[in-house]
C-alpha cells in the first residue's frame, strides 16, 4: 500500500486531484532549477557547511544587505522558531493575530510563553489598535504578517510605522513577508533602511511561496547585527544543505521566469476573485496568491461540493476558506464548487 505523502492533512483533501489548502506554487519547480537539483546531488553522502555563511552571503548579495544582518534556515519557519528560542522564555508573552499562519501558536506551545490572540479586524486585516493594547514588559514578540496569513490583506507602511512607535524596545516585531513577492505595487523602504530605523524590526522571507521551492525549505530573516546572531547562536549546526544551495541559486538566476509566474498567478487570482464575488460571497482584496472567502456560517454545502470535485482547501468554521491559485483549470474546478453550492442554498423563484 502507498504511503500518504506527509503534510497534506488538510480539510477536504482526500483523494483530491486539486491541493489548494496550503498555499502552494501551482507550476512545478522551473527545468533550470531541477537540473541544478540534480547536479547536486551527486555528492550526497558528503556533510554540508557546519554552519551556513556561504548561504547567508548568497541571500546577502541577492538582497543587498550585509552578511551580518542575515539568519537562514530550514524554512521560514525554521528560522522563526530559532528566533523564538533565541529570545522568548516561560512566562513571556507573544502578540500575534488569530487567526494567523498555524505555526505562531505552536512556536508559543513549544518556547512555554503565552500567547495573546488577537482577533483580526472586520477588514480582514490585524486589529493594530488592540494588539498594542495587548504588549507589556513581558512581551518578547510581535508577529505581524504582512501580506496577512491567511486572509491576503497588506497594511501600508505608514500604518506599520505607526504601529512600530508603539511597540517598546524590549519587544522584537518578526514582520512575515512569505508573500511579498506577490505584493506588486506595494512600496515600503529597502529592507536595510527598515532595520537601521527599527533596531528590533525582524524581517522574514521564504522561497517557498513565489519561488515554488517548498520541499527545499530554504528561509531567511534580516535583522539587526547583535539580533541576527543571537538567532545564528542557538542554531543546530548543519542547517542548510547543498540542495538548498543549489536551488536559491538556480532560483534566482531564473528571476525573470519566477516573475512571469507570478503575473499569471495574480491573474488567475483576480478571475478567481471576481467569479466568486458576482456570487455574493465576501472576498476582501489580496496581494497574495490565495483568497480568503468570509464564512461565519455553516459552509457544509461549499464543503460538499467541493469534495466532489476534487478540491482541497483549507475551512476556517465560522471564520471563512483560504483558496490557493492554482492553474486554471483547479481555479474553475473551485468557480464550479462554490456555484453549485450557491444554487443549492438559494431560495427558489
């Protein structure tokens, strides 16, 4: 008997033909990054770095920001968790949004801190406002993501900026950008002017999302200098493999071919949004590549037929469904569940 592929424990995606529950690229891994994975592997049974310098200054030239400054890991989750090791201890308190990426509650779970939830606003995004209310001496981290998971909604920086004066010194912001590459049109200053003018501003990005190189786990963070190495300090050694090397190089070498990508991926996102709008539903503006539909009632219909079609996405009860962009025909496949649906629930005339 086959084994179930790990990490595809989502709502609805059993024997799904379309896996739009956890956000991932739609197109497989670009032919030059394959052929760079497979030119790699051919000294396997070899240790990679003890530590990851030569990565970290591969992300520092991509990014144009001093070596120094820059974290990596297994993922954007490894290094978030490393930064929670880093800083957080029991009894501390962590601020973050509910809901949010899965992992931010987890990270409190494992570092023993407390966790202060704060719901989202009726715009879909971070209620600012309370979750400033929220930070006390005790606060070790802020967690805002930015496009927000998993609702795709941005805030300016003017309005971050704002948020940042009033968070105290003693407290780290880890601003998630997983899904910046997707917020064209966004402006904000480079990453190093942010951390020269928010010291305890933690930047965190991945190549998971806009890159379509989930499976390699390949995450960075920029930071303050004495913040970055505080993390790199309670890092296990070995963290980064060639495998991983191979494909960010490959990976951005093959910018222009990412950005096409990209462009039709927020094409298909803003089709996908439209077609479920002209059927009532509430689907708030995203800069991400998924959408988040509200929900706070019973979506067993919507469940249903989607289940029918084959198509996996991650429910939200009482809250509302993040849809993944897929290519077009998963997208349709979710047009045609949701009508079905609609016409299912809505009165006769």
């Amino acid at each position: 008997m086959a084994l179930r592929p790990a990490g595809r424990l989502m709502a609805g995606d059993s024997g799904a033909r379309h896996l739009l529950a956890q956000n991932e690229h739609p197109y497989p891994p670009l032919p030059s990054v394959l052929t760079a994975l497979a030119g790699a592997a051919s000294d396997l049974n070899r240790y990679p770095d003890l530590r990851p310098e030569r990565f970290a200054g591969l992300i520092a030239d991509w990014q144009s920001v001093p070596a120094a400054q820059v974290v990596v890991g297994h993922g954007s989750a490894g290094v978030a968790l490393d930064l929670f090791h880093s800083v957080v201890r029991p009894g501390d308190n962590v601020v973050h949004s509910a809901p949010c990426f899965d992992a931010y509650p987890l990270f409190c779970r494992i570092a023993g801190a407390e966790a202060r939830a704060v719901p989202l606003g009726p715009d879909a995004r971070h209620d600012l406002a309370a979750m400033a209310g929220q930070l006390d001496e005790r606060t070790r981290i802020v967690v805002l993501c930015n496009p927000h998971n998993p609702t795709g909604t941005v805030y300016s920086w003017a309005e971050l900026t704002d948020f940042l004066r009033r968070v105290p010194a003693t407290a780290l912001v880890l601003l998630d950008e997983a899904y910046i590459d997707f917020a064209r049109g966004w402006e904000a200053p480079d990453v190093p002017a942010r951390i020269a003018e928010w010291p305890n501003l933690v930047v965190l990005r991945t190549l998971s999302k806009s890159h379509g190189l989930a499976a390699l786990r390949i995450g960075y963070a920029v930071a303050e200098e004495a913040v970055a190495q505080r993390v790199r300090d309670h890092q296990v050694p070995y963290a980064v493999n060639r495998l991983q090397e191979a494909g960010l190089l490959a990976a951005v070498a093959a910018q222009e071919e990412v950005d096409r990508r990209i462009a039709e991926i927020a094409g298909e996102r803003e089709r996908l949004r439209a077609e479920l709008l002209a059927l009532g539903r509430s689907v708030p503006p995203s800069l991400t590549n998924f959408l988040w539909v509200s929900a706070p009632g019973d979506e067993t219909p919507v469940r249903r037929e989607l289940e029918r079609l084959g198509v996996a996405v991650r429910f939200y009860p009482g809250q509302g469904i993040r849809i993944a962009v897929g290519e077009k025909d998963a997208n349709d496949a979710v047009i045609e569940g949701f009508t079905r649906a609609h016409r299912a629930v809505a009165p006769p005339r």
